[in-house]
C-alpha cells in the first residue's frame, strides 16, 4: 500500500501550487477556445456545427488517451510521466498556434487534447499520492483554483491577444507558459515510487498490460464513481462552449466587453473554489457536493433562457454560473480521488480522466447539434440544453451518496 508522505505546511502548499499551475496550463488552453468561438467563427468562416467539433476534438483525443494510459500509467514513476506529457501538450499548443487554417487547427488541437487529456488525472494522481483524506478537498480546492486563475487573468489576457495579434497568439502565450512551469516541475515535484510494488501482484499481472484497467472496472464502486463524473461534465459542457456565442448573439454583449464576464466570475472563483474545499473538508464530501449542486441549477437555466439585459446585470449572472457548476468539482474529485485502492489511484484516474474527456466532448457535441443560428444570427434552442443540463445534475446527486470512501 503507498505511504502517504509526510509533509509540512509549506511543502505541501508548494507542491501543490505547483500542481496547480499545470493544471492551469491546460485548462487555459481548454478554456481559451470558448471566448474565442466568435472570432473563429468568422475567421475560419465556420458555423456553430464546425465549432462545437473544434471544441470536442479535444476533449474526444483526451478521452482515447485517458483510455491507453490506464493501461500503464501505475507502472511508471508519476513524476517524470507527469512532465513528459507535460512537455508534448507545450509542443501542440504550438501549432496550434502555427495553424494556417482550420483542418491543420483541428489536427493541433487533437494533439493537445491528446497530451493535455492525460494532465488533469495524473495532478490528481498525485494530489491523492501525496495528500491525506482529511485535507483532500482543501488540495482540491486550491487545484480548481487553477480553473479560476484561468478566467482571471488567462481568458482575458487571450482575448486582448486575440483582438491585438490575432487568435493564433494566445496558444503561443500558453505554449510559453508551459515550457517554464516544466522547468519548475522538474525542480520542485518529488518523486513517486511508492506505488510501484504494491501495483504489479502477480505473474499474470506483469503479463498483461490491461489487467490493471480490467481490475478497476470490475468494481462496481468505481462504476458508480465513473458515471458519477460523467454526469457532472455532461451537465457543464452542453452548456459552457455555447455561453460566448449566446452572450453575443441574444443577450447583446459586445464583444469587446466579453473579458468581464470572465474576470467577475474567476475572481469570485478563486475566493470560493478554496472555500468550497475547506467546507468539503468539515461536513463531509457528499454533502457539501449535493449542496452546491443544488445551487448550480439555477444558473444553468437562468444562462440558458436569458433575453437581451445590460452587461452589469450579466456580469452577476455569469459570476453565478462559475462558481457553482465548476464549483461543483471540488467536492466531487475530493470524493473520487478517495473511491480507490491507492495501488490502482492512477488507472483509475486515468480512466476518470478519459470518462470526464469523454463526457464533456459528448457534451459539447450534442450541444452544438441541438442549437443553431436561425437567420437572424439568433442562437436558438440554447434552452433545451439547459433543461438536460438540469437532468444530469439531478442524476449525479442521487449518484453521489452511494460513492464508498476507501483511502
């Protein structure tokens, strides 16, 4: 069994900072396609069809990945596969930024899925690996902060790039970033080894590579924990993608003023994704989830039903939605991250990975199908989503209680 090493306060919020900010980079660069979809669509003169592919792309290559490295990812020591994946996401991003035109951007985007994919379970790999039970969801909360600091300043600096230098230089800016918060990894992150001899039980283990994947799956808790992600991500991402080009097209909001949306509701994020943890941490995952679920539901339907209304009002509104439909992860990765064996934590979050991948380019994807524009350049049909977005959520919460708690 692995040996949660101790560390001390400062350590540990070191390590974890550091975490974050991978974590931050490829978020960002999730993240970063959203505002954009307006000057995509009229660069690359494409619809919202094209665009909803060109968002699950990514999260489609990430699923697959997520999928290959469960089947070795617990042989390898977590840190340098870690930071080689790490690595490769830098080089995609890069021509993403090198694209000339939108097959090459779908290729580079697939590849950035593919590395990028992979990047979310294995931080929390090692959240788990290094961080004990009784404070998993404050370590969650200060590694979704990442998703904050993202719309904080990521999202807005992007879109200043955008309108300055074209839509090319914010994957540039990102790929940048990643070649120096790699040279912090490799300094600052230990290594994880521990896991290593209890990972591998038998003769018949060693001699095949799925037998690790095989024992996940054959247990029912980790089913429900699966399902239970893929809900959250299926109730987020069939809205999401689409708040950009709805905030334009029927609400009203330029496009110039699309950046405070963003640093409202990331500066609020940031406060409240760490609260959000500290309150998992005290009343219990499962609670502290079901109730921030219940919170998210309004603004699902509030995001997805909105006429034209001024940007002050708008700004509230949006602010609403970022912390609680992501806010919703905290506690639900506290619980997941903690619904394993840690000899099996990283194919099993590997697997996590690829089902949230999975989930949320499915998502994007029927999501894209179910609205169009009519001839007006009106998104129509966005409440639909919202009402399935409630489902899901609906769904996941009676899902969440019945997730077993086991290291």
């Amino acid at each position: 069994m692995t040996v949660i090493q101790p560390l001390d306060p400062g350590r540990e919020r070191i390590l974890l900072l550091t975490l974050a900010g991978i974590q931050f980079a490829h978020i960002l660069d999730f993240m970063v396609m959203m505002p954009l979809g307006p000057i995509l669509v009229r660069e690359l003169a494409i619809g919202t069809h094209a665009f909803g592919l060109l968002v699950s792309a990514y999260t489609f290559s990430g699923a697959a990945t997520g999928l290959l490295a469960a089947t070795f990812v617990d042989r390898f020591e977590r840190k340098r596969l870690l930071l080689g994946a790490f690595a490769l996401f830098a080089l995609a991003t890069l021509a993403c930024g090198l694209a000339p035109g939108f097959a090459s951007l779908m290729l580079a985007r697939c590849a950035a899925g593919a590395f990028g994919g992979v990047l979310g379970s294995m931080v929390q790999t090692m959240v788990g690996d290094l961080i004990p039970f009784e404070r998993r969801g404050r370590a969650s909360g200060v590694i979704m902060s990442a998703f904050a600091l993202s719309t904080v300043a990521g999202v807005p600096a992007s879109l200043a790039l955008a309108s300055h230098f074209g839509w090319r230089a914010p994957f540039i800016l990102i790929a940048a970033l990643a070649a120096g918060l790699l040279a912090l990894g490799w300094r600052l992150l230990p290594a994880l080894r521990g896991h290593l001899a209890a990972a591998v039980t038998s003769e018949a283990e060693r001699a095949h590579p799925l037998s690790a994947m095989g024992a996940v799956l054959r247990d029912a808790n980790h089913l429900r924990a699966l399902l239970f992600v893929a809900l959250i991500m299926f109730s987020g991402f069939m809205v999401i993608p689409y708040i950009t080009l709805y905030s334009v097209a029927n609400v009203g909001i330029r496009q110039d003023d699309l950046y405070l949306i963003y640093l409202a509701g990331g500066c609020a994020t940031f406060f409240t994704s760490r609260l959000i943890g500290r309150l998992a941490d005290r009343h219990g995952k499962v609670r502290t989830y079901r109730l921030v679920a219940l919170c998210s539901m309004a603004p699902l339907l509030i995001q997805t039903h909105l006429p034209p209304v001024p940007l002050w009002l708008m700004i509230i509104l949006s602010t609403l939605f970022f912390v609680f439909v992501p806010g919703r992860m905290v506690p639900a990765m506290a619980l997941v991250t903690s619904a394993v064996q840690p000899r099996l934590r990283g194919t099993f979050l590997s697997l996590i990975g690829a089902t949230q991948q999975l989930a949320s380019g499915a998502a994007a994807f029927l999501g894209g199908l179910v609205i169009a524009q009519d001839a007006a350049g009106r998104i129509v049909r966005y409440d639909w989503v919202g009402y399935m977005a409630v489902g899901a959520t609906v769904l996941a919460m009676a899902l969440a209680g019945r997730i077993k708690v086991r290291s």
